[in-house]
C-alpha cells in the first residue's frame, strides 16, 4: 500500500521485458508500486519496439498471429505476478491486468471462455482479468467473478457503467459464495484532452472536468460498498505541459482506491510526497462547472460516449496492429 492509512495504492500502467527484471522490481522494493496494469496499446509498444522479445518470437514461427501474442503477453503477465506474489501473500495488493482481445467486447460468452482460458493458462491467482464496460461486458464480469476470477473493468467514463460493473461483481460474488477482489477502472484525463480547448476558449476552467467527472464515480462505488471492489484512476498521465507530471494523481487521492500511471508519473509523484486525500469534492461545485459545460452547447453524455467509443476502437486498432506485426 503506497498510502497505507488511506489504503490508497499505486500500480504501474507498464509491461516491458527488459523492466520487469529490474527497475519493476527496484519500484516494488521501494514501497513505491503495489501492483501492475497492461493493456493492448501497451504490449503493442513493448513487442514492436523492444528487442527482448526477439529471441521467443523466433522461436513461435510456426503459430498463428494471435498464438504468438499470447505467448508473450503471457509470459511478461506471468513473470510481473511472480515478481508481485510476495505482496499478494500478505494481502498488500500484488495484482497484474491482461485484457481480453478487445474485438470480443459485444460478445459475453466469447469474453468469458478467453478470460477463463487466459486467466487458466497463466496459472497465478495474483491476475486480473481485464474486460470493457460493454453491455456484453457486465454479463462477462459476472461469470468470471462467479469462477472466483479476479476482474478489472476497464473503460469506465459514467457513472452508469460503474454501477453496472459493482453489481456485476456483486452478482457474481453471491454465485462464488466468498469475496472476489475486483477494481472499477475510471478513465481520467482523456476527458479533459477532449474539451479544454472549449473550455478555455469559454473562460471555465481548464484540467478539472476529468477530476470531477472521477469523483462522481468513485463516490458511486463507494456508496455501493461492494466486497473487494475498489475504485481504480485510470488514464492519469499528463499532456497538458502546464500541469505537474502528477497532477491527477495528487487531485484523485482517495481513500480505498487505486491509481494506475505511467512509470515516470509515479515517479513524480513519489518525488512530491503528498498524502493529502482530495476526494470526495463538494457536490455543489462539481455541479457548478458542470452547468457551465452545459451552458456553452456541450451535452457531457454525448462527450463521454464518444469517449468510450474511441477507447474501444483505440484497443481494437492496438491489437491489430500487433496481429498484423506478428
């Protein structure tokens, strides 16, 4: 636990080979990072442009495209949750994420089968089993969870997806008969990479609809206190120049709640050394600027589906590039 009295944990959003045998491991023995997180895009930047999966690559010709994916992803899923088991044993978080070939996202019973499958030929109890906020989605999270198969759903921007998500979970858990461990994972700073051009150029403040947007959902959850789930900030890498480098980690510390970041933000943070928790935000704001955004002809339902259509097609795209590299 990074911030132990808050149970607030930080996760590396980073799979490589080459860093998982060593600055992974330096980050873990730090205290620093209490968990990992992979996604499509991730992997595809690690496989094409990292020399250390040359050598296994070679060695899977005769496979098809996808075979040879999960071959390596599941190697680097399975060697990050040897590195994290020790912090798995003492209850100290310990989990790593590999997501399911997202072009299964509207099919329930295929998503089902991969995550067994994957979750299965792993073979560690440490893995979270990634799945899209879909329709079909919820129904898959269900049934992992029924199989006692720990769950990241991923691609949350409302509100609505994540109640659907927590009673997924819920659902699932009553099935199971015992706890399940499960995050709900917030996307952040895309949303404001969406609407800060039109915000500024209307004189409401930039940087802050994202934070706002989280804080509505993390209440959401926390409301539902539902065994195991916690919320999870996703997408909290900046690219506004103008911001701190952990700018969205410090505005979303919450109490019993995750944050997953690119390994150069955590280090920002890290070297910051704040522990002040920043949610909840008072509803009254939240729904100041929101009415603002409202005012300037922005419908922030339109703003965040279009979200949660780019995510998925940016997953699909990822993975078929590494398919067509492959």
């Amino acid at each position: 636990m990074y911030i132990e009295d808050l149970k607030f944990s930080l996760w590396a959003d980073f799979i490589e080979r080459d860093y998982l045998d060593k600055e992974f491991k330096e980050l873990i023995e730090a205290g620093i990072i209490n968990g990992a997180t992979s996604n499509p895009a991730i992997f595809k930047n690690a496989i094409l442009n990292s020399p250390a999966y040359k050598a296994q690559l070679q060695s899977l010709e005769e496979l098809s495209a996808k075979e040879k994916y999960e071959a390596v992803a599941i190697y680097d899923i399975q060697k990050a949750a040897d590195i994290l088991q020790a912090l798995y044993e003492k209850g100290d978080d310990g989990y790593v994420s590999i997501e399911v070939d997202p072009f299964l996202c509207d099919d329930t019973n295929a998503t089902v089968a991969e995550g067994k499958r994957l979750f299965q030929a792993i073979g560690r109890q440490n893995v979270m089993i990634k799945v899209p906020a879909t329709q079909a989605g919820y129904g898959a999270m269900k049934e992992l969870t029924a199989a006692g198969i720990p769950v990241n759903a991923t691609l949350i921007f409302k509100k609505s997806q994540a109640i659907y998500c927590a009673q997924a979970f819920e659902e699932g858990m009553k099935i199971h008969g015992k706890s399940v461990d499960t995050v709900i994972s917030i996307f952040v700073s895309r949303i404001d990479r969406a609407l800060d051009v039109f915000l500024q150029e209307n004189g409401i403040p930039t940087a802050l609809t994202g934070i706002y947007n989280s804080s509505v959902i993390y209440e959401e959850i926390q409301s539902m206190n539902v065994d195991g789930c916690r919320a999870l900030f996703a997408s909290t890498g900046v690219k506004d120049d103008s911001l701190e480098p952990y700018y969205y980690i410090e505005k979303l510390l919450a109490y019993n709640s995750v944050n997953t970041a690119p390994v150069d933000t955590i280090k920002a943070f890290h070297a910051h050394a704040t522990h002040t928790k920043a949610l909840p935000i008072d509803k009254k704001i939240i729904n100041e600027h929101f009415t603002k955004i409202e005012a300037i002809g922005i419908t922030m339902d339109e703003v965040l589906q279009k979200q949660i259509d780019d995510g998925l097609e940016a997953f699909k795209n990822a993975f078929q590039e590494i398919l067509e590299s492959l």
